[in-house]
C-alpha cells in the first residue's frame, strides 16, 4: 500500500503554488494587504484618516471578502487534483485534517489563553469590558460552538471577534469535495451556473443585512454567528474563488489577465470606493483583482510581492487572528498620551508601538505555535488516515 505523502506531498505547506511552478507571491501579499486593511477598520476609526485613506478604511470589512475569493481560488489551486473525479470519503477527510492543520492550533491556544486568564483572574468566563477577558452569552455553548469553529453556522457570536470568518470558512470546506469537480473540471455551463449561484448568495446576503435587525457598516458587513448570513457571505466569494481559478486554468486567460487588466481593476476599486460605490458593485471586482494578480508577473504582480507586503501576507492569519488584544490598551493610549505630549507625536507613537508589537507577536505565534502546530497535526493526521498495515509515516 501507499503512504498519504505521495498523494497530498505538493499541498504540505500551504504554498500558493501550481503544481510545478514557482510560489504565486502576489497573492500572498494581497492576503496581508486585505489583513492590515481590517486592522485598520477595527483598531482606528476612519475619520482621523487624511481623504482617500478616510474611505479605504471604511469600508475595511469588505477586505475580509477578499479573503474569502482567494479562499476558494487557493483551494482549488492546491487540492483540486484530489476531487477530479469527485469526492471520496478518505480524500475529504485528509483535506479537512489539512485545513484543520492549518487553522486550528494558533486558534485554540489563543482561545484558551483567554478562557485560561479569564478564570485566573476574576474567577469566571464572563468577564464584561476587561482587556483580553472573555464575556459570552451564553457560555456553555458558545464555549463548544468556538471550540469546534462552527459558531457562526447561525448558532452564536464569535468570542474572539475576527474569528467569525475563520468559522464560515471552516463550513465552506466542507462543501469544497462537493463543489470541486463540477465547476472545475466538468462542462463550463455548470461552471457558469456555479458563478450564479456565488452572485446570487453574495446578492441575498446583502438582502438580509437590511432585513436582520443589527447594525451595519455597509449592505455586505455581516458578521454576526447567531444568524446564517455570515455563511451565505462567505459561501458567495468562496464558489467564486473556485470559478475564477476555473477560468485561470483556461489558458488565453493568462496573456490577457496578465497584462494592464490588473491596474484596471485596481483603479475600479479605488474609485468605487471614493465614490461611495455600493458593496455589492466593488464586491464583483474581487474575482477579477485575484484573476489578474495570479497572472501578472509584470509591476503590479511586483508591487504585492515585495518582501514587506509579502511578509505581511505569511503573518496574516497570526496578526488577524490576534489584532482584537490590541484594541483596549490603544484606547487607553489615545486618551492618556495627548496629555504629555503634542497629539500628532502622541498618534505617532502609538502607531509605531503597535505596528511593532503586533507583527513582533504575529512573528512569535508563527513560529512556535502555527508551524509547528501544523506539523503535529499533519502527522496526527497521516497516522490516522493511513491505510492498516502501511507502517510508512509521510515526510515532513
């Protein structure tokens, strides 16, 4: 029999990579890029930012969109040879040990950590407005639902906060097996009512967001576990990451979207966002801006693989999972340090320190905790999934 490493070797580190090709480096500096944008929307309101940058921020939470296009595009760049004929019961499940691999340990170390401080220190898991304490609802079930990652499937609130996203795309995989075969590798029609359906649920998201009762920042901002609107969001950018990579396979695409299409696109969007465009209107250019950046190896290609934008993009998921610690003590700053010192000084160094402290601790979790967190989760995983009597453990 035959180990798993044969068959999983090319997706062992996550690498944004076709088979046999170099890294596609400008689509991980795009996920670092769209990651700070949503620090920024979370950690600093929008209005002390000069004109132009004022409605970048803004409209921040659409960066998380982003992530779920490319979600469904790396996927199926990736793993897509492993459903080509469809789903099958040990290929699904080596996939999710993969992706569980890939989210869970940072996950569940921080979660405990705070489930961990917020009984040492005041006895208890709810713990209302104290820093990096924890206040659930209704702390039994959020506990579970957070500790599975299924909290936003419509069942409760994320605890820690950006977390929500992480959970929709946990229940977007497990559809992945299902969705693969027929939009990547069966007739464009299905492919084409693929790319229907993503529109259609990106479209009904924004539908319930004016219908559910909560506040928003825009018709695409939902957030919120207890309803199943952050899911049907997610769903919708996923099944168009899986067409966009349809349509990156198709070779013409390659010349052309390689091209000037990208800066094209990049200036849609920044004037849609000036403009006030509606979300759903800047919403369909995320497809085409992950197309364009897969293609290009020209300056715009360049420009997200320069090493900082790149690095950013290795330590998004350590510094978005993490950023919400942050909040707090740059309140405090904010009010306490324009006191001692001129404001424009004051923002400056608090900017400075939390750029430095945030990405200092995003380095730390990457690599004690992510990697090799991932690593043992990996092996856990092959020496579950291996076939009975293979003694051969996969490499790595």
């Amino acid at each position: 029999m035959t180990s798993i490493a044969p068959a999983t070797e090319r997706i062992r580190q996550d690498r944004i990579a076709p088979a046999g090709k170099e890294e596609i480096d400008a689509l991980t500096g795009i996920r670092g890029v769209a990651a700070c944008l949503v620090i920024a929307y979370h950690v600093y309101p929008s209005e002390q930012f000069p004109w132009g940058l004022h409605q970048l921020v803004a409209r921040g939470y659409l960066a998380v969109d982003i992530f779920f296009v490319l979600s469904g595009f790396v996927m199926a760049l990736n793993y897509g040879r492993m459903f080509h004929d469809g789903p099958t019961v040990r290929g699904t499940l080596i996939f999710l040990m993969r992706r569980v691999a890939r989210l869970y340990p940072l996950y569940i170390v921080f979660l405990a950590a705070r489930v961990a401080y917020s009984f040492a220190a005041y006895g208890s898991i709810q713990v209302p407005h104290y820093w990096f304490a924890m206040n659930p609802e209704h702390p039994v079930k959020d506990l579970i639902a957070n500790s599975l990652m299924i909290q936003s499937w419509g069942i409760s609130r994320a605890i820690t906060n950006p977390t929500w996203s992480i959970s929709t795309e946990w229940g977007a995989y497990f559809l992945f097996p299902l969705m693969l075969a027929p939009i990547l590798f069966r007739r464009w029609p299905l492919a084409l009512g693929a790319a229907l359906i993503g529109v259609g649920l990106v479209l009904l998201a924004g539908f319930l967001t004016l219908h559910d009762g909560m506040g928003h920042n825009g018709r695409l901002d939902a957030f919120d576990g207890r309803t199943l609107v952050p899911l049907v969001r997610c769903l919708g950018g996923f099944i168009l990451g899986l067409v966009t990579y349809r349509i990156y396979r198709w070779a013409p695409v390659a010349q052309f979207a390689g091209g000037g299409l990208g800066w094209l696109v990049v200036v849609l969007l920044l004037g849609g966002i000036l403009l006030h465009v509606t979300d759903l209107v800047l919403f369909l250019l995320f497809p085409p801006l992950v197309l364009c950046l897969a293609c290009d190896r020209g300056a715009l290609g360049r420009f997200f693989a320069w090493g900082p934008i790149f690095q950013s993009g290795v330590l998004s998921y350590a510094i978005y999972v993490l950023h919400n610690v942050w909040i707090g003590p740059l309140n405090w700053a904010r009010i306490v340090l324009p006191l001692q010192m001129p404001h424009w000084v004051a923002e400056s160094v608090i900017a400075f320190c939390f750029v430095v402290s945030l990405f200092g601790v995003a380095m730390a979790a990457h690599r004690w905790v992510e990697v090799p967190g991932r690593r043992v989760v990996r092996r856990l995983g092959d020496w579950l999934l291996r076939p009975r009597g293979d003694t051969r453990l996969s490499r790595g």
